[in-house]
C-alpha cells in the first residue's frame, strides 16, 4: 500500500474511532496518564524521591500519616498544613573585629485554628558557626529557640527541630512573659509549637487559643573566619494536613508515590502486552500456515499455559527467587501470549486459503516471506484491540503480586503503595487516602484501556457493530 493509501485508511479508522464515546473518553484517559507520566517529574513537590522512596532520612521532614489538605473542611476546624518556606530576605553586616553577621528572614502566614506539629530550620555551610534561630510572633515577641556554635560540614544538611529540642527555650520565654503560667510546664511533655502559636494564657497548654497573623523566622550566622558560610536556609511547617494526597506511616508523600507510579504502570502493561500480543499472533499464524506436527506441538503448548493457573504460578517463582520487575515482565508474557494466539490462530486459518496466498506459493514466495508479508499484516489490526484489553489484567497481576510482599521493591508501583498500606495496617487506622488514590488509579488506567479496547474490537471487527 502507497503511503496516500495508508494516510486513506487512518483517516477511515479515525471516522469510525470518534463515533464511539467510550472510545474517545479511554483515549483522553490514557493520554493524560502519558502526559503526567512523562512530565510527573515536573509535578511531584520532592525531586529526587524515586531514588530516595525508601530513604526515611529524605522524609523525616514530613508528618507522619497526614491526611490530604482538601479535608480541611470550610465549616470545621482548620489545621494547620505542611509548608516548605524558601523565600529568605538576606542582610549581611560588617561587625567589631572583622566579624561578618549574616540575616535571613521567611515569614509565614498563620491562620489556622490547630498548630503545627513541627517547625524545623535546615541550612546547608561550612565550618563552625555561632547561628541563633529566633521566631517573631504576631504580637511583636520574639522566642529565640536555639543560640549555638554548630560544626557545619560541605553538602550535609543541618536540621533543628523546634518540637525535639526546642521545648526548653519556648518555655523560658513563656516564663519571662508570665512565672506562674510556665510554673507547671516540664520540657518532656508539653508541646512547644502549641505554646509558639497561641496566645499567652493560663490555661495556653490545655486549651491554647491560636494566634494568628504574620510569623517571622530568623536565621542568624556569625562567620568568624573567612571561610565559614551558611547557605539555603529554608524552614519546614510540618502540619496535620499535607500534600493532595496526605502522607503514610514512613512520611512519605502519596502524591509524589502516585505520579511515579504512573510511568512503571505504563511501562509493565504497554511493553508486557505489546510482547505477548506479538508472540501469540506470530505463534497463531504459524500454527495455521503450516499445520501438521507443528501446529499440534503449538496447540499443546498453548493449552498448557492457557490452563495454568497464573496468579499461584507467579507467588511461587516470586516467593522462591527475588525477582525484579524484568523478570516479573519475562514471566507474565509467557502466560499471556496464549490471550492473542486462538483467535488470531482461527482468522489465519480462512486466510491462508484465500487466493491471494495461492498466488504468492505460485509465484515462488516462500512460506516466511507469505506469513510476514501478506498473513502477518492482515491480523495484526486485530491484535491491537487485544493488547487494549490486556493492559488491565497485566497491571492487576503486578498489583497483586506487589500487595502480597513479591513484587520488585525498588520501584514505586501503586502495587508497592498498597502493599506498605496493607502491611502498616492502613485500613485498620482508617488511614484511607493511603488506600484508595493507588486502588482508584488502578482501576482508572485499566477501565481507559477497556473503553479503548472495546472500541478497537467493534472497529475491527464488523459483525460486533451490531450488537
């Protein structure tokens, strides 16, 4: 066929595509999963977390098992939700001594009703330096929650904790506003950052009232010596809301899991079903051209992996040997490959009888040359709407393989999300955004390709338009 003959025929399929509404909404499915999937690392708000997913250092900043944010009701109580604050103000001033003082300042809005669990200061320098970390509140106090000389080493992140180590000095500072008030107050059980955002009071422990408004964070540096520095200071709310999707029991952010997801759920249903598709169609035209032993020996060993069961199969191999994602690819593509060979095996059947292939043997073509270049051509359309119809089953069978612990743990599956959910007993906790959005994602990538499946199949095949 001539490249306008081919340019006719898309332009047929596309007529007869669009008239079909499940099709076209499979196919906006599918297109924005390969848009997210290709640009997901554009998307996620942790760069580096493919790398780092089970890395509980790259997370320790995040709170633990916070739900999403959009369940901050308008009608009930607002929680205070996780911020990542960078943009500092800088002043540097030259002190007695040689001695320089550097200044940043991050202010943060707060106006939730419920305090944050956490603010941590983090920075990055070199060499030791006196740094004291101060809070402004919106009544004009100011609470410094550390003055320290810290020994600060090249590429190595610098964290304080206001929740962990900050306690004594908010108390001091509760105790020069008002002695009685800070007079039971013990560092090891009240909660600093509850005192930091509320107002002062007698009963500011039990029953804080949230003072809200403009919050300054101040970050102060001496160098005294010309080679210390501190650079990027950002400071971290670390809330009881986090995220589109909250976070699980490791901190980790079901966001960024999700969209990483994407791409291996592409990867093991597109390149899995293209494979097994390609083989059974190639094993059904072979077994129908040449007949005889060969298409015996082909039968039997397609009824041998069509009736073994695939789930038990793949928890034994998966069980006995670490596998990796490749192999668990290498083992779904032996089982269904016998998805594309019956039909294919019986459409190559009437064709091999047609005229045009007698023809071809009479003219010298080799029994290779007809099946690839006359048989092979004419089934493979149909072998598209198989493979549609094969991405859910493949990605199902990595899910569960995954969420019974046999998966491959180096990468971020929702099969692998689910499974940390089961095992960390997020149903039981009604830890639910950790449940679902993978389940959802699951069913909304495999629903896309059944729509477009379905849609491929009565395209390809006439006598199921009227039905």
């Amino acid at each position: 066929m001539s490249f306008r003959e081919n340019l006719e025929g898309l332009g047929e399929f596309w007529k007869e595509f669009r008239r079909s509404t499940l099709g076209l909404v499979g196919l906006t499915i599918l297109i924005l999963f390969v848009l997210v999937g290709s640009f997901g690392q554009y998307l996620i708000p942790f760069p580096g977390a493919t790398e780092n997913w089970r890395n509980i250092d790259f997370w320790q900043d995040n709170p633990q098992a916070a739900p999403p944010v959009w369940t901050n009701l308008p009608w009930g109580t607002q929680a205070a939700s996780s911020e990542f604050l960078t943009d500092a103000k800088t002043e540097t001033d030259e002190l007695d001594g040689g001695v320089k003082q550097q200044t940043w300042t991050i202010n943060y809005n707060f106006t939730a009703d419920q305090a944050p669990r956490d603010v941590i200061f983090a920075f990055a320098g070199i060499g030791q330096v006196p740094v004291i970390l101060s809070v402004t509140r919106p009544d004009g106090k100011t609470i410094e929650v550390s003055r320290e000389q810290m020994d600060l080493v090249e590429e190595q992140l610098t964290r304080f904790s206001v929740t962990n180590t900050g306690a004594g000095k908010v108390i001091e500072f509760i105790r020069g506003e008002d002695a009685e008030i800070a007079t039971s107050m013990l560092a090891d059980i009240v909660k600093p950052t509850r005192l930091l955002f509320s107002k002062i009071a007698s009963d500011m422990e039990t029953n804080p009232v949230m003072l809200k408004g403009e919050y300054v964070f101040t970050i102060k540096a001496l160098y005294l010596t010309e080679n210390s520095k501190v650079e990027n200071p950002t400071v971290r709310i670390s809330g009881f809301v986090s995220g589109l999707m909250g976070t699980d029991i490791s901190k980790r952010d079901i966001f960024t899991g999700i969209i990483i997801g994407i791409r291996w759920a592409l990867i093991i249903g597109l390149l899995t079903s293209l494979i097994t598709v390609l083989i059974g169609v190639l094993l059904g035209v072979i077994a129908a051209y040449f007949g005889g032993k060969i298409d015996w020996v082909i039968n039997r060993v397609y009824e041998y992996f069509y009736l073994m069961p695939i789930i038990p199969f793949l928890i034994v191999i998966a069980a006995i040997f670490k596998i990796t994602i490749w192999w668990l690819i290498a083992l779904i593509v032996i089982f269904f490959w016998s998805g594309a060979f019956k039909p294919v095996y019986g459409m190559a059947l009437q064709l091999k009888e047609e005229v045009f292939v007698e023809a071809s043997r009479a003219l010298g073509a080799s029994s290779w040359r007809i099946i690839l270049r006359h048989i092979f051509p004419m089934v493979l359309p149909y072998s598209f709407a198989v493979m549609a119809l094969s991405v859910p089953g493949v990605i199902v069978y990595e899910a569960t393989v995954s969420i019974l612990g046999l998966g491959d743990p180096s990468i971020v599956s929702w099969g692998q999300i689910l499974h940390d959910a089961e095992g960390q007993g997020a149903v039981i906790n009604n830890l639910w955004w950790w449940v679902v959005p993978p389940g959802l994602m699951i069913a909304l990538m495999g629903m896309s390709f059944v729509f477009l499946g379905t849609a491929l199949d009565k395209i390809l095949q006439p006598k199921l338009k009227t039905r």
